[in-house]
C-alpha cells in the first residue's frame, strides 16, 4: 500500500511539472521579443554607411527586408554587419522558435545631396530648440527620436526660409525630415511651399499638402519627400505648422509644435 501511494504521489509530481512546463511555452509563445537595436554610422550616405542589429535573447535570429515589406522567415537572414551603399527603407525584426516575432524596426537612408551656400531665415526657432545653429537643417546630421536631440529645430510658427546654391543646378526633389511626437504636442507640418528661385510666380511655386493625425501615435521620425525638376539657384522654404491641434488632443485648440532634423536636395 506504501508503495502505490509513493507511486501516485511520483506520477501527480510530474502532471504538475508537465502542466508547468507547457504553460511556461505558452507564456512564452503569447510574449514577442524585443525589437533588434540598430545602430547605424549615419543614415545620409555618401559612399557608404555601416549597419549593425543586434539582439539580447539567445537563439534569436534576425531577418530584414530592403523593399519596405514585413520580414519574415524567408527573408534576408541578417549575419554581419552591412554596407548600404544605397538609399532605402530596411525593416528589421527577431525570430525565435519559442517566443512571439518582434515589431518592425525600421531606418530609412538617404542620398547625401547638393550642399547649399547658405540658408537666410525669415523666422527664428524657439529659443530651447533653435539646433545647432544656422546650418543645422543642411548639415547631413539626422537627430533621434527624442524631441531634445540638438539635431531637431523646433518652431512654434510657420519656418521660412531661402536656401542658396552657388550655381544654378537641376534638382529633383527635397526631402524634409519632421517628428511625429503628438504625445509632446509635436505634429508634422500642415503644408509646404515651394517658391523656386525665390520667385513669387505662380507657375514656379509648388504647394503639397500633409496628412494630419486623427489619433495618439507613438513617436516617429517621418520624412517627406516633394518632386522639383526643375534648375534653381534658390528656393524659398515655407514649412506651416499646424495651426490648430484637433478636438482628440488634450492640446486641442492649440498651436502644435513643428520639429524638423535635415533637408536633402537630389
């Protein structure tokens, strides 16, 4: 009798343990990994930047696309560290057999552009983030997402702006690089407008429009990305921030802060 009561006692030992041990799975399987860390040497190129992800779990791998898809375990199996040598939009995530994929890490990069001679400003920053000076938007520095980085020149008025080349040159496009941070009262810019060679015409001004939010979003490094093609010794910048946060806003009414990092001209 001693004995099939020792017996029993053995086997409800280890249901307990089996049961522990797949509810630990399940815990595990319901819980996604860490995003991968991502550190770059720049994200402006000029020949090339250096990347490398890196992950804390063990047994994590980490998969990564160059076309803006989602990775997943098909794609391209990060290994070494990487040369980009073009400009793009790289998504990165971690894989492990026994734990939820992680959230997308993204970075974009940028072509290194035309340098401009100089950049006279018709409005001033706010005093706390007026950047790194004059040049601060021109200067093939990207910031972090922290609003406080002395990348970022944040306004609390429209930012205008004349940039001038030293010849007049074919540019393409412009890139202007904005924060998304509602949470800090930071939201993208309303509108753009171009005026091409400083001119007040009409057929030379380029105005693009900027879709707002419509609800609280975790902070964000955004770029915009407007067509010139046309030649031009200067362009005069006019950068709205938006003039009325919406009703979803504690700030609702308000003014919303415009933080801006780089401008890119190809």
């Amino acid at each position: 009798m001693k004995k099939l009561l020792i017996m029993f006692f053995v086997i409800l030992m280890c249901m307990s343990c089996k049961k522990d041990n797949q509810n630990v799975y399940l815990q595990q399987e319901e819980i996604s990994l860490v995003q991968p860390r991502i550190e770059v040497s720049n994200t402006i190129i000029d020949s090339f930047v250096t990347l490398v992800a890196k992950t804390g779990t063990k047994g994590t791998e980490i998969y990564y696309t160059t076309d803006k898809s989602e990775p997943i375990l098909s794609s391209l199996k990060y290994v070494t560290p990487l040369k980009i040598f073009e400009p793009g939009v790289y998504n990165f995530k971690s894989f492990h057999p026994n734990w939820k994929p992680s959230e997308t890490a993204t970075i974009t990069f940028y072509k290194m552009g035309y340098q401009p001679t100089d950049i006279i400003w018709y409005t001033k920053p706010n005093e706390k983030y007026k950047g790194q000076g004059r040049l601060t938007l021109v200067n093939k520095k990207k910031a972090s997402l922290s609003y406080g980085n002395p990348a970022w020149v944040g306004f609390d008025s429209v930012a205008i702006a004349k940039v001038v080349f030293n010849n007049k040159m074919m540019v393409k496009n412009i890139d202007i690089g904005f924060l998304c941070d509602p949470q800090s009262w930071i939201f993208p810019p309303s509108e753009i407008t171009l005026y091409l060679n400083d001119s007040n015409n009409n057929s030379d001004k380029i105005i693009t429009l900027v879709d707002g939010l419509d609800s609280m979003v975790p902070s964000t490094m955004k770029n915009i990305n407007i067509e010139i093609n046309k030649e031009v010794n200067s362009l005069r910048i006019v950068i709205t921030n938006l003039q009325h946060i919406p009703e979803w806003h504690e700030g609702a009414g308000n003014k919303a802060w415009l933080f801006m990092d780089e401008w890119i001209f190809n």
